[in-house]
C-alpha cells in the first residue's frame, strides 16, 4: 500500500476547491445574505488597508460541513 490512495484524495480535494473558486467567481451575490455578516465577523478599515476575518461564519461553515460529512460518511 503506497501512497497513491493520498495523492489521489489531494488531487480531489484540488479539483473540489478550484471548483468552488470558479463558483464563487460566477455567482454575484451570495445565496445567504448573512454569510459574511454574522456578528463575530472582523472587519477592520484604515486609509489604505481593509482586514476581512471572517470568524463566525468560518465556525458556522465548519460545524454545517462536519453534522453534513459526519451524516454522509456514517459506515
């Protein structure tokens, strides 16, 4: 058993995100309008800078993804 079985899920995973890229670069507004703007989402604006960290909505993405891949890889 090498390490083809890895090189192939990467490969996927790859795919999967370049996908989404190109998804996200299509759609114009996000389907959920509080994506982004939940509270606990950091937005800082100076002069020439902006800093978009987006914490709560990254936690509420990993929680729906983990209940989502916990229900659909069950064996």
């Amino acid at each position: 058993m090498g390490l083809a079985p890895m090189a192939k899920l990467i490969i996927l995973m790859g795919l999967l995100m370049v996908f989404i890229g190109a998804l996200l670069l299509l759609v114009e507004k996000v389907p959920f309008p509080f994506i982004g703007k939940l509270p606990g989402d950091i937005i800082i604006r100076r002069k020439n800078f902006t800093l978009y960290f987006p914490l709560a909505t990254s936690i509420l993405i990993s929680i729906i993804l983990s209940i989502l891949l916990t229900l659909l890889l069950k064996r």
